[in-house]
C-alpha cells in the first residue's frame, strides 16, 4: 500500500492535476477569508463550509485518472497479476487522493491562527467543520474511484462523477418535489450537504461520523470488488 500511495501521490505533481486543484482551492479560501475578515466575524466554520460548492467541481478532478488511467494504459494488468492485495491498491490510490484534498484546506490553519491573534475564537467550532469537510472529501474520493475503476476514459469518469456529486450532495433541493412525506425525508436527510451543516452548527454528530464512514467504506468496497472482477477476467 506505501508504494502505491507513493507512486500517486507523487502524480499527482508530476502532471497539472495536483497544481490545478490546489490552485482553486487557495483561490476560493483567499477570496472566501476576505470576505469573512472584511465582516469581522471570528468563525471560520461558514468559510469551510461554503467549500463544498468547490469541493463538488474538484475531486472529479482528483479522482478521475486514479483508476481509469492504469486501465487505459494497460498498467493495471501488471498490478492485478501481482502478489499484491487488492485493498492494498485501493486503499493507497485513496490515501493518496485524501491527502491531496487535504493539503487544499492547509491555508485555513493560518486563517485560524491569524484570526485568534486578534480576538478570541472558538476552535471546537473549526474543527468540527474542518472534520466534516474532510468526512465529505473520503466519501466523495470513494465514490469517484469506483466510477474511474468502471471505466478507461479519465474525461468520462470525471463528468459521471460531477453528476454524482451534485445528486448525493444537493439530492434535498429536489425532495419537495416527491408527494410521499417519508420518501422527501429520507432523501433530505440523506444528502450529503446536510450531514456537513450539522459539523458547521457546533454539533460533533456520531450518525453523521458512521454515515459519511460507511459510505466510503462501501465504495471502497466495491472498487476492490470491481478489481477483483477484473483480475479474475
């Protein structure tokens, strides 16, 4: 698993990807910062928070290639047929594409830190979001890598996966309109952008923690499940 997290983490700046992603990430933290130090408000939570619109658009981008890529290139072939685990290649692929998203939210330590210099702030407050934010980005990774592991074309992947995000993410604008209460329920609470919200409101959500792991557990899951398919093909 250490190589393979190397070997992609490493990719990820041997290319544009890496830069790129990091790069919007920084910009919309910078801009989102001024705007929330122009107000003079402490909390940065709101900042965090309102990175999931970002965070939508970006780990297709992140996640695209990470399975795609070695099946086009027929390098898949070569780690299939080794003696290496499958959950091995997974997993490292994964932890590799966290720690990328990851280092897209470093910048909102300083904010944090710049900001207690001058008044008193909560910090429970801005772990929590962070927390959730980071539960959201594994759970979105996950669901990409199955997508990518589904497929040859990266560009593919990447627009299937955008697709995904905004239903599993923002599926609660579309619940008013089912006529069966309990069905709009289940579907707003559901979504994604809800169980994120409790993290910015100061609530540490054990359901909310088991639900954002289980999703990734589950597709990560089912990636090995793909590979495995394909190694026994």
């Amino acid at each position: 698993m250490t190589a393979i997290f190397k070997r992609e983490f490493s990719a990820y700046f041997r290319t544009p990807i890496g830069y790129i992603v990091l790069a919007a990430y920084y910009l919309f933290l910078g801009i989102y910062f001024s705007l929330v130090y122009s107000y003079g408000s402490p909390d940065l939570s709101s900042l965090i928070l309102a990175m999931s619109i970002v965070v939508t658009f970006t780990v297709p981008i992140i996640t695209m290639r990470l399975m795609s890529e070695d099946r086009r290139q027929k390098v898949d072939q070569i780690l299939l047929t080794s003696p290496v685990k499958l959950s091995g290649i997974v997993l490292g692929k994964f932890f590799a594409a966290l720690c990328v998203y990851a280092i897209g939210f470093a910048p909102t330590v300083i904010f944090e830190i710049i900001v207690a210099s001058y008044v008193s702030v909560n910090v429970f407050s801005f772990v929590y979001a962070l927390f959730g934010m980071l539960l959201l980005g594994a759970a979105l990774i996950s669901i990409g890598m199955l997508i990518s592991s589904l497929t040859e074309s990266p560009v593919i992947s990447a627009i299937l996966t955008l697709v995904i995000n905004i239903l599993v993410l923002y599926m609660s604008s579309f619940s008013s309109l089912i006529n069966v209460s309990w069905i709009s329920k289940i579907i707003d609470k559901a979504a994604f952008i809800s169980a994120v919200d409790s993290f910015g409101n100061n609530v540490f959500s054990i359901p909310d923690i088991v639900y954002f792991l289980s999703i990734t557990a589950a597709f990560l899951f089912l990636c090995v499940r793909s590979l495995e398919k394909r190694r026994w093909a």
